[in-house]
C-alpha cells in the first residue's frame, strides 16, 4: 500500500516502476498511426511530410497550450476560434491601412488581448461561469469578423506578411517555429514562474488558493489575456498562410483545442494535466489529418473519421485507467 | 412500565478510522414520548441517529422495533419500518409542489397518470392533522423555513411512520415559529408517535422532553426523567470530560494589540461581534456548531464580506479587505477543513509551503527551485514534518503532517497574526501535542492567535483568555483562571449561570 502511495505521492520527479506505464496512451495512439500510414502511404515517411505534418499542427498547437492553461484553471475557452479569425481580420485590415508587419501583427494580437479582458471580467468580477463567458465571445468575436469584413475573404500580400506563414527558416517553416517558441515560453511560465504555481492552485483548488492569499481573480483573469493573445496569435499565421483573412476560417478550432488538450490528459477537474501531453494530443489530430490526406482520405470524410479516432483514444484510456494498467 | 417500548437500541458500538464514534450505546423510545438526545459536538449524536436512520450500520449492538429484532440496511428500509427523519437540512425538491414533495418517489398514478387529485387531497388531511394551513399547490422554495419544516414533517407522517427523528428542529426557527412546532410535536404524542429529540438548546429539555439522554465522547451518560433533572446537572453531565492529556503552555505577558474587531454583523451569521487578541496570547473561541465562528474567522479574513463593522490590524482599520490582502498585513487562516481550504491537493508539500509566499521569496516572478528546496528544508526541519520527499503531493500526507504544512505556509508569509479554526480535529494524539507545542512557540515568539476549537479540554488548556459565541453573538469573555467545562458550555447553549 504505501509503496503504491510512494510511486504516486512524488510530483515533477522520475516516477518509478514499469518505464511502458508511464507513457501516456495517447503516445501509443500516435505511434499506432505514424506506423500505419508509414506502412500504407508511401510518401508518408519522408522528411518533407514530417516537417508538413508539423506546419499544419503549429496553429493548432498554439490554440491548445491556451486551451490547457485555461482548463487547468477549471475554466473553458468556447471563444478561441472567432478570436482567431477576428485577430486574422483585424492584422490584415491593419495591413491594408498601411501599417508595417510588425504594427499589424500587434494589433492582431491586441485585439485577441482585448477579447481576453472581456471574457476574463467576465469570469472574474462578473462571475459567469467560462462556458457561458466564452460561449457569448464566441459569439461576438465571429459577429464581429463578419461586419469587418463585410462577409467576405480580404486579402494581404506583402511578402513579410506572408513570409510568417509560409516562409522557413533553414528547412523549418515558420508556423512550426513560431509554434515551438510559444510552448517553450508557456512551458517555462507554467513551471518556472509564479504565475503558473498560481494557475495550478486554483484548478487544483480554488477556495483553497484564496485562503492562501492566491489574488485568484487577478491570475484568472490573466489567463484569460494570455489564451486570447495566443489565439490571435494563431490568427496571424493562418491570415499569413492563407495571404488572407477570411470570416469563417476558425470556426471549430476551439473544439480541435480542447479535444487536443483532452487527448493529452488533461482533465477537465483539479487543474489536473500537462502541456507535453498537449503536444501528443496536437500530433495525433495532426498526423491524422495528414495521413488521411496522404491515403487519399477525402476531406469532406475527415471530420466524421477524426471525430472517430479522437473518441477511440479517450475510451482506450479510460479503459485502460480503469483496469489499473496505467495510472 | 408494561408499554412496549416503539424502538430498543442495545449496547451500539460503531467505529470509524481512528475514532470509536459509539461505544455501547443503550437508547429506548416508548410510544408518545419526547426523547431528548443530549451532548456536546462529536458525542455521538448524529452517528447513532443514522444508525437509526439506516445510513450507518452498528459494529455490534441490537436495533429492535416493537420487541422485534430488526436490521435496518438502508435509509429506505427505515421508512418502510416506520422511521421518519427531519434532518437540519432539509431533503426537499425546492421546485416542485408541497404535495409532490410529500409523495416524492410514491407518487400516486392513475391510468398511468399522476392522480394529483389524490395527492393534493392527502397532503391536505395530513397538513390538515398538523394544524398547518400550508397550502398543497405552492412550490416549496416559496415557502418559510418553518413551513418547510412542517412539510418535512408531513412527508414522514405520510409513510405512517410511529417514530420521528428531529435533528435540532429548532435551529433555524424564530421563538413563535418553535412555539408552533412544540404544539404540533405535543399533538403527534397524543396520537401515540415517539420522537427523538436532538438539540444543543438546554432550556428546550424542559419545555418539550419526557426523558432526556446524555452521551458524551460516544459513551452513554445517563438517562433521566425531565421532571427529575436541573440543567446544572445536565451539564454536568455532559462535560464531565476528564482532562488527560498536558497542555504546554508558557504564559506570557500580554503584549500591544495586534487583532481588533468591532461590531462586526453579517446577515444572522454575524451579529455585532466585538473581540481583540493580543501579541503573545492565544485567544480561544468556543461555541457549538453553528455559533457563527468559522464564519467570523472567514469574514475578519476577508474571505466573505460583512455588512457591518470594522477590522483593525496592529491599530489600522482594514479597507477593502480580502485574503490576499490580509496575508500581506500579516494574517494567515489554518481552515477547519484543510482538505478543501488549506492546500492545494494536487501540489507538492514544497509548493504549498511556499504558495502564499511566492511574491516575498521571488519578487521577479521567477521560482528559483534552489532557493524553494533550501526554504521549504528549513520548515521540514523545524516543524518535523514527516515526509519521504518534499516533492510528495500533500494528498498522500496524513491529517497531522497536511496541517504542519498548512502551519508552515502561514510560517513562510512572516504572518504575526494566526487563526486556527479547530486546529486538532481529525489529528492523531502525538501530532495534536506537536501542533499544540508549535502554537505555544509561536505565542512565545510574539505572535497573537486566535483559536476556534469545539474541544473543551483544549479551550481551556491552550487559550489565555476565551469568548464564547452563540447564535453569532460573543455571549461572554471569560479569564484563563475562572474557565471551566461546565462555564463554557453554560454559555455557549444558552443558561446563563450566575457563577
């Protein structure tokens, strides 16, 4: 019993036992189908591919680092994707009315910050619950594109604009390591700072954390701002990669994030989860998408059929959690 | 004396981990009596009530109902034996009617349908018996609390139940509303149903009771014909608790004040409380369950706001307050209930030590694990917490060894003012002597704390001075020396004594 308790009890240290057991399922989910399309698709094991497959998982990577930070604060954010289209929207609007790349990526990102406040206010001083909170930005954020753009794509092509999306650097393209950075950066604040000490109290136990003397609306409501600057930062690459901000272009994204978050083990309880977990769950939607891409899966099929896998994977680990071979 | 007793309980024995909540208990209940069940917190009350009720079962013991041997397996097999419970908190469905709630779960059909003609037609008669005009079609949140009552009351009669249980029915009720639930309590004797009386109310024995039993740290006391006793004697019953366990206590000279609270008033919870704790003292506040103390630590902590009154800190009003505000003043709370409000479970014994001294230890925002590892070793070291890794999440901590880290937080925030709300509850023998060394270190140090305990024994053996609370007013201030067992208790349920 307490050699049990001992393997469990210890936090952020090697754990030991059975190395195979402490690899999360969703690790061997992704493994599975790495070798799968390796197996069945021939331009799959190239290094082109996997430098493609991480190009198409960097948006989404970004969005789910936010989403995990806000679930681990036992809140929900239903608002990144209009976030992300509007950022898209205002960044290329920005553009058109001669700002530099720069200035226009700062708004981009300002106007997710902006959404950020709202619903961390919200949450916080008004005491909505997030889904309501963020179900109500969703809604604002995507009514919003609409008007600005007038329902229609609006275009931007100035090649520092574009080379954020489409441009690389040695071999890595740009998206991936803009991606890589910005889980570096939430990696280090959530372990290294007090902001994420303060972040894992209050998912852990939020009356708790008050009573500590945690400004538990203060670190929420900034969590909030971070996860809307991230998804407006989201928003500029697909804006720089599609050379075009387009009204309805992050419709669903919030879903992809959280599931990506879920997948990686994160619970939606107890501020209970990690972001290296969060990165397998991106690489399991990303490779996915791709390897369907690459057997020649056609794209009106791939929803139905990730939606499929992603709910295999979180049954295998229920089950597996259930029957005591993982933890 | 021929009268077949409605319920014989013998020799009743529960244990939980650690704690023998019941220890041979006898209870009797003849058929048109009120039977007071009398203690103080934690004597057993409440276990032997949901042995009764079929949510616990004895370790040993016999239940027998009209002479028959019975085992209640459930709540639901309670009632089916006749069994009604009032708990304090009422089990009513808040938007549905009077009449659903009376038959929640046997709702009477008709073709299929429900026959709510019936229904409301029988919850008529029944309020109808009680003397209550309440009427059967309105939802029960409209209604008063002691209307509520009364429906709670109703849906136990409606399974013909012989035997009511009312667990401090009284609490919540003003003197005119207690005034109609004694007269429907004597009606339901007339009609020959035995009730079982629970109450903290001294004076109530009197007024309602036939017979009253004493329990006291799970042991029957005694058992007494109401006209036969005095409340003298039965409190002194009830506390005749020996004291064996030392208390280390060095007394100090009283120091400048550092805690002062004057009038503070929310809603009935709070009502006009005024006390001051000094440097060097530890202030003990007694009071039974629901006195209003832990909501006066919350309120003075800044956790819940207050309507009315002030909070000075070394001589400074407090403005605006809240606990982050107040740690930063130099207060920290050890909550009753740790698990919920003490730490954070899914964090290291090495991040709840430093939690609320983060922006102290790294004013860049920047956690130097170096730095953590050699200030959490210290308080390892000085407060001998047991632990194989100052890693270990504090969910797999034991009960002492959680409120060493609790105590070592509020240590590592330099907090000169401490509040411990029963700092020993739940907490083995040899670590309850530690925490109770620590606070005297503390004291010694120049630190003022204030103690809510419910243990007499450690009232009195740990407090310089003690208030005692009642209904969320301070109703005395009583001196080390003048403090007994039977003085405190007479002020916290209400007789005042003349001593």
């Amino acid at each position: 019993m307490s050699g049990v308790l001992e393997e469990q009890g210890i936090r952020g240290g090697r754990r030991p036992g059975v190395p195979w057991k402490q690899v999360p399922p969703v690790a061997w989910v992704v493994l599975t189908m790495i070798a799968f399309f390796g197996l069945t698709a021939p331009g799959f094991f190239t290094a082109g591919n996997f430098l493609n497959i991480t190009l198409q998982g960097s948006v989404l990577l970004i969005m789910a680092v936010a989403a995990t930070l806000v679930i681990l604060t036992e809140g929900i954010d239903l608002s990144s994707g209009s976030v992300l289209t509007l950022a898209g929207v205002t960044t290329v609007l920005a553009l058109q009315a001669g700002l530099s790349v720069p200035a226009a990526v700062v708004v981009g990102v300002l106007t997710g910050m902006a959404c950020g406040m709202v619903t961390g206010l919200l949450v916080t001083a008004g005491k909505l619950p997030p889904f309501i909170a963020t179900l109500g930005m969703m809604g604002m954020a995507a009514g919003l594109a609409l008007v600005l753009t007038r329902q229609g794509a609006i275009y931007a092509d100035l090649p520092a604009f574009i080379f954020l999306g489409g441009g690389s650097l040695a071999i890595i393209p740009m998206p991936t390591i803009i991606a890589t950075l910005v889980f570096a950066l939430a990696w280090v604040v959530l372990h290294q700072t007090d902001f994420g000490r303060y972040i894992i109290s209050i998912g852990g136990n939020e009356a708790g954390a008050r009573l500590s003397g945690v400004n538990t609306a203060l670190w929420k409501f900034l969590t909030y701002v971070v996860a809307g600057a991230l998804a407006a930062l989201g928003g500029v690459i697909m804006a720089a990669r599609l050379r075009a901000a387009d009204p309805i272009v992050g419709s669903g994204w919030e879903f992809d994030a959280i599931a990506a978050t879920i997948l990686g083990g994160t619970s939606f309880e107890k501020g209970n989860g990690t972001l290296g977990g969060t990165v397998l769950g991106v690489l399991l939607i990303a490779v996915l998408r791709n390897g369907l891409n690459v057997i020649g899966v056609g794209a009106m099929w791939q929803p139905a059929l990730i939606g499929l896998v992603i709910i295999a994977a979180i049954v295998f680990d229920v089950l597996l959690k259930q029957r005591g071979v993982i933890r | 004396m021929a009268e077949q007793p409605l319920l014989q309980a013998r020799k009743i024995t529960k244990t939980f981990p650690g704690i023998l909540a019941l220890d041979t208990v006898d209870f009797d209940l003849l058929p048109g009596e009120v039977h007071v069940l009398l203690g103080e917190n934690g004597a057993g009350k409440s276990t032997l009530m949901k042995i009764l009720a079929g949510a616990y079962q004895p370790d040993a013991g016999t239940i027998a109902l009209n002479g028959r041997e019975m085992r209640i397996a459930n709540p639901r097999q309670a009632q089916r034996l006749g069994l009604g419970i009032i708990y304090q908190e009422f089990n009513l469905a808040p938007y549905l009617t009077v009449a659903q709630n009376i038959f929640l779960g046997r709702f009477p059909h008709r073709w299929g349908l429900l026959d709510q003609a019936r229904m409301h037609a029988e919850s008529r008669k029944l309020l109808d018996g009680l003397n209550m005009d309440i009427d059967t079609r309105a939802k029960v949140v409209s209604l008063g609390v002691a209307h509520q009552q009364m429906v709670e009351v109703a849906k136990a009669l409606s399974v013909q139940s012989k035997i009511l249980i009312m667990d401090e029915p009284t609490a919540a009720l003003t003197d005119r509303e207690i005034e109609q639930l004694f007269a429907t309590i004597r009606r339901l004797k007339a009609q020959g149903i035995g009730i079982i009386y629970i109450s903290h109310r001294l004076q109530e024995v009197h007024q309602i009771g036939d017979r009253v039993t004493v329990l006291r740290d799970g042991k029957f006391i005694g058992i007494r014909q109401v006209s036969r006793v005095t409340v003298d004697e039965l409190i002194a019953m009830m506390v005749g608790r020996t004291i064996t366990q030392m208390f280390p206590r060095d007394y100090q000279p009283q120091g400048a004040e550092a805690l002062r609270v004057e009038g503070l008033t929310s809603g009935s919870r709070l009502r006009g409380v005024s006390l001051r704790v000094h440097a060097g003292e530890i202030v003990g506040l007694a009071g039974l369950v629901g006195a209003g103390r832990t909501e006066l630590a919350r309120a003075v902590f800044g956790a819940d706001p207050y309507e009315a009154g002030q909070v000075y800190v070394f001589g400074q009003q407090v403005r605006a307050a809240s606990p982050d505000r107040m740690v930063k003043l130099g207060m920290g709370l050890l909550p009753e209930d740790r698990k919920a409000h003490g730490l954070a479970m899914i964090l290291s014994l090495s991040e709840n030590v430093v939690l609320s001294s983060l922006q102290r230890l790294f004013p860049r925002r920047w956690v130097d694990v170096g730095r953590e590892r050699e200030v959490v070793a210290r308080y390892i070291a000085d407060l001998r917490i047991a632990t194989p890794s100052p890693r270990r999440l504090v969910q797999f901590l034991s009960g002492g060894t959680q409120q060493k880290v609790v105590l070592a937080k509020w240590l590592c925030t330099h907090s000169k003012i401490f509040i411990f709300d029963e700092p020993t509850r739940g907490i083995d023998v040899g670590a309850k002597a530690e925490i109770h060394g620590f606070m005297n270190e503390l004291v010694k140090q120049g630190a003022a704390v204030l103690m809510i305990s419910s243990d007499l024994p450690e009232i009195l053996g740990m407090s310089d001075r003690i208030y005692v609370m009642r209904q969320g007013q301070i109703v005395a201030e009583v001196p080390r020396e003048k403090a007994t067992q039977e003085r405190i208790v007479s002020y916290a349920m209400g007789h005042e004594v003349g001593r």
